[in-house]
C-alpha cells in the first residue's frame, strides 16, 4: 500500500507471517491445514482457510516494525551495515543518511553557496563518516604521499595525498551506487542542463591528513566534471 491508504482489509491471500486465533487451532473443523492437493504451502492454507468461511485480514494501521533480508549479510568488514545499500536500503538511508538530505531536494529551499559555483549539502549521518573513516583505519594501508602510485594506470599521481581508494576495502561499488542514488540527484538540481546517469567516476578514495603527515593540499585543477568533497570530522572539535 506504500501507506497511501491506512486501514484494515478482508482479503482472499495471505503469505510470510500472520496471526491466528487459538480458537481456529483447536477447533478440528478450522484447524490450518497447508495441505490441499499440489497447491504450494502457503496457497493451500489460504485456500483452505477460504472453503472454511475464515476470512483472513490485512492491517496497517499500526507499524509493527519491517522484515529485513539478512540471507547475504556480509560479516567480513567492521562495520558490516555500511555495505547493505543494495538488500536493505531503507534502514541503510535511515543509518547512514543526513537527517536533512531531502531538504535540499526541496527546489523552494536556498542551496547554501560559500563562493561561486561551489555548494554545500548535508549528505551523510555523523554515524556513516565515522565508520568510514574507522573502516579506513582499519584497512590501514594509507599511500606514502609521493608522485608514484602503483595503483593507477602509468604508476603517477600529479597531485599526491595520503589516502586510500574505496576499492581497496571493498566499497567501489557500494560509492557508485551512492553517487547515482543521493548525489546526482543533488549535482542535478544546482549544475542545470548536466546529466550523467549512473555517474561516471574513476577515482574515489579518503584522504588522510595529519601534521606529522601531509597537512594540507597544494591548490589543483581536478581533471572531473564536478568533484564532491565530504568532510568526515568536525574543525574544533576532531581536529584544531
């Protein structure tokens, strides 16, 4: 129903879970029986249950919560939920999502614009940058900063930095999605008459920088149509 209408419905199929009232159980006359000729399990409980004159009924005027597919949970990451985008997407938006993404969606809304052509949204959850920066970490194989990179195409990165690429925890495909899902949408609406649809990006990697380190970054042009930057901590408070 999507929740488009809320109430409650006499219907002729239902399937997964249910509730059952104990007088049908033990009374032989109404007991469920999900046998009946080579009909399938569940279709012959309906049917049954319908030559018996017991109406069966579908409600959604109370939220009971939702079943999630857990058949392909993946236990090798250490935050193993940032990786069900593809089987579990509702619960990933409401985990890994900013609480006020949509309302840059809002075409009545001001995008917030710090200098020309460059504009900020609230994309992700603090929960989602904390466990991608804990996952990098955990990964732990951080570039050495110089111009050679073995894991480009000619082995030369023109404007170094200390990072990791996504593929190299697994997570390339997952950003993509990400990309195509929650930032096109975004990239859409403030850079009018570009599109790209699924996005086209070669190079997504977290960049690390620490005093000790690589503190900053030399000015660049980006060889990208539109680059997307995401902070994932807080100046005066993760850092001075």
């Amino acid at each position: 129903m999507g929740w488009k209408a809320i109430g409650l419905w006499n219907v002729p199929y239902i399937s997964g879970c249910y509730l059952v009232q104990g007088y049908l159980i033990h009374n032989p006359e109404t007991k469920p029986s999900y046998i009946n000729g080579l009909l399938d399990p569940d279709m012959a409980f309906c049917t049954n249950m319908r030559e018996k004159d017991v109406f069966m009924y579908v409600s959604n005027r109370l939220n009971w919560g939702h079943l999630i597919n857990n058949e392909e949970f993946d236990t090798s990451h250490l935050h193993n939920e940032m990786w069900e985008i593809f089987n579990n997407r509702w619960d990933w938006e409401l985990r890994y999502l900013h609480p006020n993404y949509s309302h840059s969606l809002d075409p009545n809304k001001t995008v917030e614009q710090p200098c020309p052509d460059v504009f900020w949204f609230p994309l992700f959850s603090v929960r989602f940058t904390n466990e991608l920066v804990s996952e990098m970490e955990h990964f732990g194989k951080w570039s050495d900063g110089s111009n050679y990179d073995d894991r480009l195409a000619g082995a030369y990165e023109n404007v170094p930095t200390r990072d990791i690429h996504m593929n190299q925890i697994g997570y390339e495909i997952e950003w993509l999605h990400i990309l195509k899902e929650y930032v096109r949408p975004l990239q859409e609406r403030v850079f009018l008459g570009y599109f790209h649809d699924p996005p086209r990006s070669i190079m997504n990697f977290v960049v690390r920088y620490r005093p000790d380190e690589q503190p900053s970054l030399r000015p660049h042009h980006d060889s990208s149509t539109y680059t997307i930057n995401v902070a994932l901590n807080r100046a005066g408070i993760d850092y001075e």
